[in-house]
C-alpha cells in the first residue's frame, strides 16, 4: 500500500508565511511610528496650553525599540524637557489642581486605528503571493 500526499497547498502556504514573517517587523514599526506620532500630536492638542506650563506640550514625545515580540513605542512627556516633569500633575491631578487627561484619552482615540491597521497589515501580507 502506498499513500501519495499533495504538498502544493501547503507549501504555497509556507512561503506565504516566510514572506509575511519576514516582511511584518519593518511594516508593523512603520504602523507603530504612525499609531505613537498620532497619540503624540493629539495628546499635545488636548493639553492645550497650560497657563503656568506653557512648555508643557512641546514636551510630549516618543521613542521607538524592537522589543522581544515586535515594535514598542513608549509617548509621554520627556521629563528632561523644559516642564515635561509636569505630566502626572496636569493628568491626574493634584490636591490643589484637577486633573486634565490628555494622554489617556489621546491613546483611547488611537487604539481603533491602530488595530484597524495592523489588522490590514497582517490581511496585506498573507494575501501577498
């Protein structure tokens, strides 16, 4: 007795994959630098410009690393920055000021499209042949 098996599918499949794998850490840092730059300028518009820290905004910034499972982005206030060390006050507040969320509410604004668009991206890449 002899059993045939028809590997066809399978190595489309796996050279789908190679190419996705292999495509996907260049491709997922550009949506993570385009998901942080919008947090970024949203965070900075929605502070508006605090009368006692009008520098404040100009400090909100963001890196980005390979970490272990793919791109990270760290966006916030650079507290080496001129009153970027202001960032816990204006959000949260304080015993003498309310708290003005600006950096929460900007990344809640983005997490829609971000996973919308890393979602095109995975979608992008395994369709590609």
């Amino acid at each position: 007795m002899t059993i045939r098996i028809e590997h066809g599918d399978l190595d489309r499949w796996v050279v789908t994959m190679d190419r996705a794998t292999s495509a996907m850490p260049d491709e997922a840092t550009r949506v993570v630098a385009k998901g942080a730059l919008n947090i970024k300028t949203d965070a900075r518009g929605r502070s508006g410009r605090p009368r006692r820290a009008p520098a404040y905004p100009e400090s909100i910034g963001y890196d980005i690393w390979q970490g272990l499972r793919g791109p990270v982005a760290e966006i916030g206030p650079d507290k080496l920055r001129r009153q970027g060390a202001l960032g816990n006050l204006l959000e949260y507040g304080s015993v003498h000021n309310p708290p003005h969320p600006h950096m929460i509410p900007a990344a809640e604004a983005e997490q829609p499209r971000f996973e919308r668009a890393m979602e095109a991206l995975a979608e992008r890449l395994l369709e590609e042949r």
